[in-house]
C-alpha cells in the first residue's frame, strides 16, 4: 500500500514553522514521542480531541494538517 505523502509534508512544514521536534510536541501536548511519528508518518491517526489539539497548537484547521483524513465520501440515501 502507498502511504499518502501529504500528511507527512503537511506536518513537518507546520512543525519548521513553529520551530518545534517531535518531542516537544509530545511532551507540549501531553502524549508519547512514538505517537506524534506515528501519526505524522500516517501510520496512526489522532483521535478527535488531540486532532483539535494539535489544529489549535498550529493555529490551523484540522483539514490543513491532515488532508488525508479531510478527503471522505458521505452518501446520504435519497429522501
């Protein structure tokens, strides 16, 4: 499977922007080094209140940090 690479670049531009490691981030919003990898890399996803969490740590909306997860489908069944 092709992991997609826009999250990645996504986060780290966020991160060379506001000059922060991954650990700091870990350590700022309280969750494991492993983790933030985790779910820069696009192996893991944040849950919904850390996906807040780090948009406000950002001052950016979920959609910019994670495009990937920002891009579903809804069907609604034809009322």
């Amino acid at each position: 499977m092709l992991l997609d690479t826009r999250r990645r670049e996504s986060f780290q531009r966020f991160r060379r922007q506001f000059n922060v490691s991954q650990r700091q981030l870990s350590i700022d919003l309280d969750v494991s080094e492993s983790h933030i990898r985790n779910i820069e890399s696009g192996r893991g996803n944040p849950d919904a209140k850390l996906l807040f969490k780090l948009a406000k740590y950002f001052e950016t909306r979920p959609e910019e940090l994670f495009p990937d997860l920002a891009e579903v489908e809804v069907h609604r069944p034809d009322s």
